[in-house]
C-alpha cells in the first residue's frame, strides 16, 4: 500500500514514540528502525505491506497503551 505524504508522517511520529518507549522490546526496536530506515530511504515512494503496516500499529497502539497506564499510575 501507497502512503500519503501525510501518513507517512504520521507513522514516522508512530514509530519514534514507540522506539523510544521503554516497554517497546528489542526485537520490535529493530523491526520499527529497520521500516523507519526503509521509509526514509524511499521517501514519497515507500510502500508498506498490509502486514508490516499491522504489525507497526500493533506495536505502536501497545506501547501508547502502556504510556498511558505509566502516566494514570501513581507514582510515575
């Protein structure tokens, strides 16, 4: 699938939270920086598979998830 300019941003921003979140495992880091890496290099012409598209959102609504449960926590 063809993203917009705008997408792409969008799941640019999606993936450097979900980078630097601590509950984001090493192997999901390596994932996200490698497609990062894959839409920086091809720019306007990325293109991302349903599947990869799936497992990004997956990791990224996990780790926003998470953040969310770490701020609503006392003590953090």
């Amino acid at each position: 699938m063809t993203l917009t300019m705008k997408e792409m941003d969008a799941l640019r921003a999606q993936i450097d939270t979900a980078l630097v979140h601590p509950g984001t495992t090493g192997f999901e880091r390596q994932f996200l920086a490698g497609q990062k890496a894959r839409l920086d290099q091809h720019g306007t012409h990325a293109m991302v598979t349903p599947g990869q598209n799936a497992r990004i959102q997956a990791i990224c609504l996990r780790a926003a998830a998470h953040a969310g449960t770490m701020q609503s926590s006392p003590g953090h």
